[in-house]
C-alpha cells in the first residue's frame, strides 16, 4: 500500500494510486486515503458519483491551467501524468486547487447531511 504524501489532497493521491495500480472496482484508495488523513470523514463515498475509485477523480476535472492542449483537435486534454498536489490541509479530504468541479456535470451538490466530522474548521 502507497500513503498519501504530505499534505497531498484525495484526488491528487487517488489519481496516482489508480496510475500505479488500476481501479479494482472498489473505493480502496479512497478509504485508504480516510484511514491515514482523515479517519472521521464518514461520508465520504458519498459524494462520489460511482462506488469506486475511478468516481472519485470522475467528480473533478484539472484546472485549464494543467490541462495541455492536443495539437491535432485543439482540445484541452489531461496531462499524461499528474501535476504535483498544491497541497491541502493534513486533514483535509477536499481537492487543492489543482481540481475544479467540472461546470453543468450532475446535479449542484448538496451540503453534507449528517454531523460534521469533528475536527473540521470550515
Ligand atoms: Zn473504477
Ligand atoms: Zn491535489
């Protein structure tokens, strides 16, 4: 099992881990990421279109500032390799500011039901 670097946000790790390894079908990066960063994040899957790891990075797309441009269709595509993580606090389970919500994709979301985690500041 790979950790999550310092300060490196769930997307950012998710990303590299499905790079190295693949997605099995499962959240196991996700919850591995929770069990390390952020233990009392319950609700995590939650937010996450699909039951498994590949939801997670689906859910966030690169800012235009990361994305490189196919010379060929002149579309913005993914870099073939992550950026660096901008880095997020060590608790946090949001993405850092290398990730945006991709605009019109899936309903707004929702404030979280349910108790906050504890130890959450903002
Ligand atoms: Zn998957
Ligand atoms: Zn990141």
């Amino acid at each position: 099992m790979s950790d999550p670097q310092e300060g490196e946000c769930l997307v950012c790790y998710v990303g590299r881990m499905l790079d190295d390894h693949g997605c099995d079908g499962t959240l196991r990066w996700t919850h591995h990421f929770r069990e390390i960063r952020s233990p009392t994040a319950t609700g995590l899957e939650k937010r996450f279109p699909q039951p498994c790891d590949c939801g997670v990075l689906a859910s966030r797309r690169l800012v235009r500032e990361l994305m490189v441009r196919d010379v060929h269709t002149d579309e913005l595509e993914a870099p073939t390799r992550l950026p660096t993580c901008s880095g997020v606090r060590r608790t946090s389970t949001h993405p850092c500011a290398n990730w945006e919500r991709p605009r019109g994709a899936g309903p707004r979301p929702t404030r979280a039901h349910g108790p906050r985690p504890a130890g959450g500041d903002r």
